[in-house]
C-alpha cells in the first residue's frame, strides 16, 4: 500500500500458487534470486493495475510434460495492466507462453529478458495490447513463436503500437522467431532471427 517494491533476495524460494502483483513490484538481485514452481499447473505471475514490475529475477520450477494452455501455466500474465516493466527476468522454461498481455495492456516494457526452453510463445502480445516497447532479449528454444503479435477476431480491434528491436531470437523448436498476425503500427527494428529447426520461417506477416 506504501508502493514499496516486494524484495526476493539471493536463494531459491519455492512458491506453489498464483503470484498476483496488483501494481506491485517484485524485484530480486538477478539471476541469484530464484522463485521456483513447484506446481507447473500454477506457476504464473499475474500482472495488473498500474505500474507493475517484475525486475531481476529468475523464474524456474517443475516442468510440464506438455504444452499447456491456461493463464495460470504462462509465466508472465499481464491483465489490462498500465505502465508496467518486465525486465532483466530470465524465464527458464514455460508450461504456455513465457510473456502474455490479455485486456488491453498498454504503456508497457518488456526489456533485457532471457526467455528459454517455454512449450508456447516466448513472448505473446494480444488482446488489444498497445504501446509496448520490447528491447534487448533473448529467446532460445521456443516452443512455438519467438516473439507474436496476434490480434483475434473475437478481441474486437487490433494490437497496436507495438516496437521490437534488438532482440536475438534463436532455435525455434517450432513456429517461427517473429510474427505479426493482425495489428497496427507494428515496427520490427534490428533484431537476430535465426537456426528455426522446425524449417519455418524466420520472420512471418499476414493479416
């Protein structure tokens, strides 16, 4: 209530439910500040409200034994949150996606992540997301695309406004390293695609 960011120090500390940041920050000291699933069935960070962080961190945990679906199986779930930050997280595998924006997300970053080894997107922009600035991370072994922006019909609009630039994507297992199906004002700057081992392409447009 105080807006005092939420300390994870050094070590592994297990957690075996829905993490809910309500424009919360969690913050840790880097890749020496684990959280780890113990239930892959509800392994999920929850991010809403306004300015929401989750910074310098690393999320690992139990691994499913398939692709999954679920918002309580994605790692990072943002729901119509504002001015968020996710940065400097390494995400070390995902039952579903790595990152995914649901209920019009906006005003956001997503910078200096390293994302591996998810069964689904690595990072999924949708539903109406808009203003989201993606920079400077690293996705390997992707279980389906590298990086999406993917606006649905049943959404009602397009994902909008959204920049990518300076990230490596490489070693899609499946999908392909950057898509956009469906949205506007999408600019895609400088990034490395590369090694798709399911011979998909790098980098797919379509509307």
């Amino acid at each position: 209530s105080q807006g005092v960011p939420v300390w994870v120090p050094a070590g592994v500390c297990a957690y075996g439910d829905v993490i809910r940041l309500d424009g919360v920050k969690l913050v840790g000291t880097g890749d020496s500040s684990v959280l780890h699933a113990l239930d892959w069935n509800r392994e999920a960070i929850f991010m809403s409200g306004d300015g929401a962080e989750v910074r310098h961190l690393k999320l690992s945990g139990v691994r499913a034994p398939a692709r999954q679906a679920e918002w309580e199986k994605t790692r990072i779930t943002l729901f119509g949150a504002r001015n968020f930050v996710i940065d400097n997280v390494t995400i070390d595998g995902s039952a579903a996606a790595g990152i995914q924006t649901a209920q019009s997300v906006s005003q956001g970053r997503i910078t200096n992540n390293r994302i591996k080894d998810t069964l689904a997107d690595s990072i999924h922009i949708t539903d109406k997301a808009s203003y989201i600035t993606l920079e400077n991370n690293r996705i390997e072994n992707a279980g389906d695309d590298g990086i999406a922006v993917v606006s649905y019909t049943k959404d009602g609009g397009l994902v909008h406004h959204i920049t990518a630039r300076n990230n490596v994507i490489v070693n899609n297992r499946w999908g392909r390293q950057m898509s956009v199906v469906g949205g506007s004002d999408v600019l895609y700057e400088n990034n490395l695609l590369q090694s798709n081992l399911a011979s998909y392409a790098c980098l797919y447009i379509a509307q």
